[in-house]
C-alpha cells in the first residue's frame, strides 16, 4: 500500500481535462503561464488525475509540512483502538499516541506509543521502549497503514503505480468508471491490487476494493469513504470496510470503521517527537 498555495494565485482558465499544455493568467499580472499536465498512461491514469484536481495534490500536503488528528478505529464487536495521530508529511513520518488499544497489541497494559522516524518502527509502553519483534512488527503495519489510509488519494499519482480503466458499470443506482491500480514492486514481488469507483459527478472515489498481499488477504475488501474538506484538502475522514467480491457486492454486513476528527494542518510538529 503504497501539494493551499502560496504567492501569487493562479487561476486556471481552461479545464484540464486532457494530455499537453494549457493556458493560465495570474490575477495580479493578468499574465498567461503555462501549465504543464502530465503524459497519462490511458484513461484510467488521466481520471486519478482529475479526481487530484478535486482532492488536492501529495505537494498540497507537502506545503501544509503536518497534521494532528484524532483517530478511532472501530471492529463490529465495538472494540476500539483510540490514537492522537501525528505525521510529517516529507518523509511520511508518523506517531500515535494511543487513548485506547483494544484491537492493536491489546495485551500491552498501559499507555502505548507507536512511532516511524524515517528510519526505524519503534513501540514505547508507559514510556519504555518495547524491543519485541512482533510488537514493532505490528507498529510498522498500522503506522504504514494508517498513513496511507488518510492520504491515500493525494498518493494515487506516486511513482511506480500502474493504472488501468476497465469500464463503466452501474452499482446500487449510480454509473462509476472503473479503474484498476497495481503497484511496481521490487523482484516482482506480488503486489496489492485496488480497483477504484469514481463518480463521473463530483470525479471522486466513492468505494474502492482493496487486497492485503503482506497479511495474506488475496480476497477483495470494500472500502466506502465519506469525505470532509479541511484547508483546502479533501480527506477521507469518515471509512468503513467489510469482505466484498470482485463486483464489489458486500459478502458480510460486519463492518469495520475508521474515524478522523479534530484535523489541524500545520502544527510545527517537532522531529523529536518521531525518534525513539
């Protein structure tokens, strides 16, 4: 599972809505630029980029430098894993500070912290840093995971993504292009596959199937997004998924949730807060 602007605004006069260059004035100046789009791979390469335009961009978040969230994780049995979620987008450093673990290393009594300084995973119970290889192996998953869940359509136009548009299809009353992602590997390993459901509307992903290679989940999982606009930047802030199958009809009504509230971009967050 693998940019609020400054200075001088520029207003797009044309849509962009194809492959090569358009035309823009600055306000100010009255001045026309140039705006470069990138050379799609097809279709399906050319509607991410449009739904960018919608969400904002991985260097949208690179100009905000981080953010602070609050984050609940919620398995149908209502157990509940509650973090203060810190990251640094350049570098994608990332730091919980847990309220409440049920679900993640649940058998750790305590406050625990689970940190990536860019490096190094680490894991610090009531302050005491944990050496156990399955506990930093479980904090390298979530804070990989609960990165990427959060940024996850700013980062749909990463390097090494490979994309491809299968077709239109109608689900539960609405028409979605359908578009299927894989990931470049190193030595070919086998990677996760999505398949994303943009609504030609609002050029949003509404629903997306996902697989879990590294945990052995070939099978499809559904994942519904509600989104909430915060500086600018369009975030899925409100997510729920369940076992699905490859036509994304739901196989078990037990659904998981994951809750972002109280976002604040920009907070100066110190490095220190990431090292061990």
């Amino acid at each position: 599972m693998h940019y609020l602007k400054s200075g001088i605004i520029i207003i797009i006069s044309l849509l962009l809505t194809a492959c090569g260059n358009k035309e823009a004035k600055t306000k100010e100046t009255n001045k026309t630029v140039e705006v470069k789009l990138p050379e799609f791979q097809n279709k399906g390469h050319e509607l991410i980029y449009q739904m960018t335009q919608e969400t904002g961009s991985y260097q949208d978040l690179l100009n905000l430098k981080d953010i602070v969230f609050n984050y609940t994780y919620r398995t149908p049995d209502k157990k509940e894993d509650v973090s203060i979620e810190s990251y640094i987008f350049n570098g994608e450093l990332s730091h919980g500070a847990y309220l409440k673990h049920e679900r993640t290393l649940p058998d750790l009594k305590g406050t625990m912290e689970q940190g990536y300084n860019g490096k190094d995973f680490w894991v610090k119970l009531n302050g005491q840093e944990i050496s156990d290889n399955s506990a930093i192996q479980s904090a390298a998953f979530t804070r990989k995971t609960n990165f990427y869940w959060l940024t996850m359509m700013q980062k749909l136009l990463d390097p090494g993504i490979n994309y491809e548009y299968l077709e239109q299809d109608n689900i539960d009353g609405k028409l979605y292009h359908i578009v299927k992602i894989t990931f470049n590997t190193a030595d070919d390993v086998t990677s996760d596959t999505y398949q994303l459901y943009i609504n030609p509307e609002t050029h949003l992903v509404d629903q997306f199937l996902f697989t879990v290679v590294s945990k052995n989940v070939t099978d499809p999982i559904l994942m519904r997004v509600k989104y909430e606009k915060v500086e600018g930047i369009l975030l899925t802030t409100y997510r729920k998924y369940t076992k699905s199958d490859w036509e994304a009809n739901v196989l078990n009504d037990a659904w998981i949730e994951e809750i972002t509230k109280d976002i604040k971009f920009n907070q100066n967050l110190d490095i220190a807060l990431f090292d061990k």
